[in-house]
C-alpha cells in the first residue's frame, strides 16, 4: 500500500532525526598531546626500591564522549627510546636486547578493546599491549580529569585523563635478571588529547624522532659499578 504525502514526510523525518542522534552519539575524535602526556613506570629494583622511568612523547588516538564513557576507544603508542630512568647506563640496560629490545621494537601499543564505566568519572579500559611483538591483555582505571576549552591559544577543546594499571614484564618476554628486576610493572598515565577539527586526521602528529636505542647487552636496572 503506497505511503500517503503525510506519512511519506513523517517516515523521512523520523529517519533523518534517527541518523542525526546516531551521528550525535557518535564519540569525538581527540588527539593525544605528546607534550602534556607522560607514562611512568615502576619496577622493583633488588628489592631495595622500586626503579622509576618516565617516558614523553606517546602519540595516537581517543574517540570520547564524557557523556558515554563506554563508548570511549584508545589507540596509543609510546617511544618506548624515550623512556628515562635517570641515569644513561640505566636507559642502556633497559633498552637492550634481553630486556625492552628498544632498537628491534622501537615502539610499545595500547588498542582498547571495552571500556566499563564505572560512574561518571570513572572507568576501566581493557585492551591489549604490544611491546617487542608480543601482545598481552592490560586493563587501566581510568580517571576523567576535566573536558573543556583550554586557556591557553589556539583554546582547543581538552580532555585529560589519569590511568593506572599493572603488567608482567614476563609475560612480554622480557625474564632477565629475575633477582634483580622485579616480575610487576605498576603503570602511571598523565594524559592530555586535543579535539580534532574537522579538517585534520585524529591522530597526533609525530613528536621529534627520539635518539636509537644504544647497543648491546648492558648489566640490568642499576648502574653496573656500585655507587656509594
């Protein structure tokens, strides 16, 4: 039975509003700052304390709506050459081949697969790493920090994230020197993203290209003279 005038023009408006909700569910294209985001690392260090390394220059992807925090998709990658202990023989231990394998794989990821909210600030992100080709799943606790116009120029909307989670550095192939380097790695995440406009791609462009991982297989996590 053909569609009166009427009914033809409520069917096309009801399926114009239905595809303009859908777009606006969609969640937002935000890319990562590589300048305000940092990644820290802690690692049980002979059991003495626990070896902190903090990495710059993560770049990638966050598909986030404040309103639909399960909606929310990562995809992040951080230099892991650019990971920083403090000290040049710690970097060259911590880079070499039986640990992160820094100049084969010079990059670790993170692709979320799920996102639970947990209230309106708070969620759980699970997804898989990547770092020297191995994958292992990772979940992080996610904190929203803020979302709004950010007050310096060019006042691109911002939003900031706080994340936290534990891996096996086993589980990624990196066993070496289990008496020294403990098996937990606790992960600390500052992030920031930029919106994207509508004319760029989602992610951020690259940062400066960090140094090559230096060669070799040096001592472990600790500078191989004792220090007094």
């Amino acid at each position: 039975m053909p569609l009166t005038r009427p009914c033809f023009v409520a069917a096309v408006a009801g399926t114009l509003m239905a595809a303009s909700s859908a777009r606006a569910a969609e969640p937002e294209a935000y890319s990562l700052d590589p300048v305000h985001t940092r990644v820290m690392v802690a690692v049980e260090h002979a059991g003495f304390s626990r070896a902190l390394g903090i990495a710059s220059g993560s770049t990638g992807s966050v598909w986030f709506d404040p309103e639909d925090l399960a909606a929310t998709r990562w995809d992040i990658s951080l230099p892991l050459t650019r990971l920083d202990f403090g000290d040049a023989k710690w970097n060259s231990a911590v880079q070499a081949a039986n640990l992160l394998d820094a100049s084969r794989h010079p990059e670790a990821r993170f692709v979320s697969t799920g996102v639970t909210p947990v209230d309106a600030r708070h969620a759980r992100a699970c997804g898989d790493l990547t770092v020297r080709g191995t994958t292992t799943p990772l979940c992080l606790d996610v904190t929203v920090n803020a979302v709004k116009r950010h007050p310096l120029p060019p006042f691109r909307r911002t939003a900031g994230f706080s994340a936290t989670g534990t891996l096996s550095r086993s589980a990624l192939g990196m066993a070496a020197w289990p008496s020294l380097i403990g098996d937990s790695i606790e992960l600390r995440i500052e992030a920031e993203a930029v919106r994207a406009r509508n004319d760029e791609p989602a992610s951020a462009p690259d940062a400066a290209a960090p140094p090559k991982a230096t060669g070799g297989t040096p001592s472990p996590i600790g500078p191989p003279e004792p220090r007094p």
